[in-house]
C-alpha cells in the first residue's frame, strides 16, 4: 500500500488551496482512518481559509462533509471495521466529560472537535477521525450525492424534526439555495404543509418541483403577511444569510411560533419585543447534529429519496470547487469527487 496521499491545503489564511503530497496519517487510539470518496464544499471553509476561525493550526486540511470507507482502526475501537461505508460531518468528536456531554448534549459540548478546523478533513485521499464522530452510511446512497447530506442535510432535517412542528402544521421555507433546497424536501417528507419563500416568479417552478405546496415570491409584497393569509407558519426555516429579512419573517409565525435560523450572519436580527410578546413567538438557532444525527439524516434521505443537487469537481480542481461555490455561482452545493 502507498505510504503517501493527496491532499488540499491551506498552507496559511488568506492563501490560495495547495495540493500536497503528505505521509499517509496512523490512526491513534479511538480513531478511525477513512478512504474519502467525496467531500462537500460547504459555505462554513471559508472561515477556515480565510483566517476568521478561532484556534485553527495551519496548515490545515478542510471538508467536513465527507463519505468514504474505513481503511484501518486504531486500538480500542470496536463499533468500526475496514470496508465499512462511513462519513463525518461538522461534529467532529467530543470530551464526554463536560456539563453538556454529561447531559448527553454533544453537539453543544464545550470542548468540541469541529472536522477540518481541529483536525484534517475531507479534501484528501485519506483522513482521520475520533471513533465517536463517524456516521454509517446507507449502501443505497451514492457517495458523490450524499456528501453535502453530512452538513446541509443533517442541519435541515435535524433543526425541523425537534423543531416542535407536527405533521400538518405550516412550515416556511426561505430561500431555495443549498440549504434550502434540502430544507423544502425534508419538510414535505416530514408531513408539513409546506410553503418556500424565495425572490422572483421564476423559483416557483423550482419550489413545487422540491415539493413546496406553495410558493411565495418576496419580491412581490410582505411574505409575512403573505404567510399570515394562509394560517401564520409554525415555523419558519430561515436558511439565507439575511439578517435583515429574518427580522421581518417573525410577523409571519403564527402563535408559538419559531423562527429557526440556519444562515449565519454576523449583522444582529433586529426584532421588537411586541413581534415576540403578544404570540409567544421565539427566535432559535440550531447546529448540525452528532454522528448518530447524521446517520439519522441519511437513513431518512435514503428511505424518503431526499437527495441534494451537486455540482462535482476533481480534488486537484479544489481551489475552481471552491470559488464556484463562494460566488454563489453554484445553484445548490459543490463536492469534490476524490474517489471514483
């Protein structure tokens, strides 16, 4: 077997991707080595390769959106075996030990692992994980088009199912991107009445075809009391990184309702106590999911037929991979295809 890999690098912040031939890396105790197959390009690897995440050592390796098989286990691990399909996502492994992983809350743990900013990821022909952040990946799902599942996916279909919402409730989603597109999926799937919220007439098409039961164009008119007319929203999933849209979206929750936003932004969500107060109205965030999570997300996708809309580039096209999608060129999510 080769004792060496390819990998994609940024060598510092700010700096171009680099592929590099590198060792091939040795699982220590309690991790996993994966043959990567596919990797997502998600919207969050630009705050590694530019510099604004905290505490990341460079050079780093992003992707944490990944799909492969286990090629070799280290010493203590039993729940994986090679040849095993598997992912990681955007939770990378916990302490067990804190207040939140004491409380079984391991996404929120307080010294988290986050793949590809604390340790190596997915844009590489071979990378390593702690045991606890491996997801097992349905073999009816195409590697290549479940990628982006591990970090869109999870993250929409996670925040709706604990979102309180039941089936039949009236469930917005705004904006039909590359959360988006997953998020109006999972809604219908999941039983709610399900209405997308986008710019322009020319998404409606689109929207109904994801499986909206109705389409609301923001350009024409208040979507709020758009949404009012119809019932008021249980929820509404606010996948666009608009803060400023988010704000004006509470008027159109009905009572108890949520806005669950998923499109970050560092611009404050401008709100008035009297949208909140007099409907008992709130405003959530929501993070991806654990590895159980993830598999939860797959197996779901797979038995529901939710799947994601890829565009595929090679890993020594990262850097092309890259700018499509933080150009917002790409209609919905980018993967770079390391394995054939």
């Amino acid at each position: 077997m080769a004792r060496t890999m390819r990998a994609v690098e940024v060598t510092k912040p700010g700096t171009p991707f680099r592929l590099v031939e590198r060792p091939l890396p040795d699982p220590a105790r309690a991790q996993v080595r994966i043959a990567v197959e596919a990797c997502g390009v998600c919207h969050s690897d630009a705050y590694l390769k530019e510099g604004h995440f905290p505490g990341v050592v460079y050079p780093r390796v992003p992707g944490h959106e990944l799909i492969g098989r286990v090629d070799f286990v280290g010493e203590g691990v039993t729940a994986w075996k090679p040849g095993q399909r598997v992912g990681v996502g955007w939770h990378g492994g916990h302490c067990f030990v804190c207040e939140a992983c004491r409380s079984g809350d391991f996404i929120l743990c307080e010294n988290g692992l986050i793949c590809g900013f604390s340790y190596d990821g997915g844009y590489a022909e071979y990378m390593i994980a702690p045991q606890e952040a491996v997801a097992a990946v349905p073999d009816s799902l195409d590697s290549v088009a479940a990628a982006p599942l591990l970090c869109a996916g999870v993250t929409t279909f996670n925040s709706l199912r604990n979102s309180g919402a039941r089936s039949g409730d009236l469930v917005a989603v705004h904006a039909i991107g590359g959360l988006g597109h997953l998020g109006i999926q999972y809604a219908r799937k999941l039983g709610f009445r399900t209405i997308a919220l986008s710019r322009g007439a020319d998404k409606r098409a689109l929207a109904l075809e994801l499986g909206a039961h109705d389409y609301i164009d923001t350009d024409k008119g208040d979507p709020a009391a758009a949404l009012q007319k119809l019932g008021g929203a249980r929820v509404i999933l606010a996948t666009a990184p608009s803060a400023q849209l988010s704000g004006k979206l509470v008027d159109g929750l009905a009572r108890n309702g949520t806005l669950l936003v998923l499109g970050a932004t560092p611009e404050p969500i401008q709100v008035s106590p009297f949208q909140l107060i007099g409907k008992r109205r709130r405003i959530q965030g929501w993070p991806s999911g654990t590895a159980k999570d993830s598999e939860e997300t797959l197996s779901f996708s797979a038995l529901s037929g939710v799947a994601s809309r890829n565009e595929v580039f090679p890993l020594d096209k990262a850097e092309a991979a890259y700018e499509r999608m933080i150009s917002n060129k790409a209609r919905f999510r980018v993967v770079i295809q390391v394995r054939r």
